[in-house]
C-alpha cells in the first residue's frame, strides 16, 4: 500500500520508512508529489497532525500519514510545543535545527528544572473524509542538558539528554534512537493500529 507523508522534513522521513518496513507500506513524501505543506494553525499535536494528513490525501488521493511532533520544557509551561520548528525565529535567529538548540540553550542559560518532554503525534487517514483517523502518541521525558553532545539524530537530539541511557539522543546509535524515541513509540503504535484496522 503507498501512503503520503504529510511532511517535507527528510529526518522524519527515513526515520518512519524504517519504522514502516514491516507492513510493506511505502512511504512518499508529499513533495515528492508536489504536494505543499498545510497550514498549522493549532495549538496541539494532534489538531496538526489530522490537517497535514487531511491535505496530502486530498491533494494525492492516496491515505496519509503526517506526524507532528515538539519540544515541551516544563520550566516554560510546555512551550515550545507545536511552535518547536519555529522556535529560533522568535528569538531573532534563522529557521533551522542547529538555531533551534542555540535559542533553547540561550533561553534556559539560567533555568535549574531542565525536564523537558519530545512528543510525536502520529495520525493517518484513509481518505480526506476518513470519519476514524488512526492516532498515536509516543512520549519520551528527559532533561536539556547545557550543551550538545553527539552527532546522530536531528532536531533536539543533541540536547535531549535521557537517564535511562545516559545519553543524549544524539549520542545514540540510530537504531537504537529509533526504537526508544518518541517517534518510535509512536510509530509501533500507529503499526499496531493500522495491522488492526487496515489491513
């Protein structure tokens, strides 16, 4: 079954083609059906997550899965949340993942509660219509630490520091990221939906 990815963000994309190899699905990524980004105007994951995959179905007529994903820091009442992408250009810097950790580690340069949350919401629909779209939440809680460490992952990772490795994701090899990341999470979830309901 082919099934569009409501995102552009070529991270994510090799992540949850990976992570989606069991069920023989193949993931194509919306631009590779020049398909253009929906609009976010939400302040959750999951009101996101359902507009980005109602758009690429509906503009590909293919079922789609879109993932939408943050930053919650606990010390800024769970911000930056759906804004995590964003993050850097409210701080004057330019868009992109290596700003986004300069503007945190900036912002929490005098912060002592460093327990932060990455959460990924994962929804997929059959169709625009789809009145039952799957969704999946995966979750993984850690702490900020003061500076990078490692060089594999993207976004946060290097900066998302969790007790049970003792490690920063980025410190992680990819495998084992990807199983125990919030993205993982989510996605064994949306797996086990989707062999339940779709298949």
């Amino acid at each position: 079954m082919k099934i569009v990815l409501a995102s552009n963000n070529k991270g994510k994309l090799a992540e949850l083609r990976a992570m989606f190899e069991p069920l023989a699905f193949e993931l194509v990524a919306q631009s590779e059906l020049g398909i253009g980004e929906a609009a976010e105007p939400f302040h959750t994951f999951v009101e996101n997550a359902l507009a980005k995959a109602r758009h690429a179905s509906a503009q590909s007529g293919l079922p789609a899965l879109a993932d939408d994903a943050g930053l919650c820091v606990d010390a800024f009442g769970g911000l930056p949340g759906v804004d995590t992408a964003h993050y850097a250009m409210q701080y004057g810097y330019a868009k992109g993942d290596d700003n986004n950790v300069l503007a945190l580690l900036a912002q929490m340069r005098e912060v002592d509660n460093r327990r932060a949350a990455l959460v990924s919401t994962l929804v997929a629909v059959r169709s625009p219509q789809d009145p039952e779209p799957l969704i999946a939440v995966g979750r993984v809680v850690g702490e900020i630490t003061r500076e990078p460490m490692g060089s594999h992952g993207f976004g946060f990772d290097p900066v998302m520091y969790i007790p049970e490795f003792g490690q920063t994701f980025a410190q992680l090899p990819p495998d084992v990221k990807n199983a125990s990341s919030h993205r993982g999470r989510a996605a064994r979830a949306m797996v086990a939906l989707m062999r339940e309901r779709w298949l």
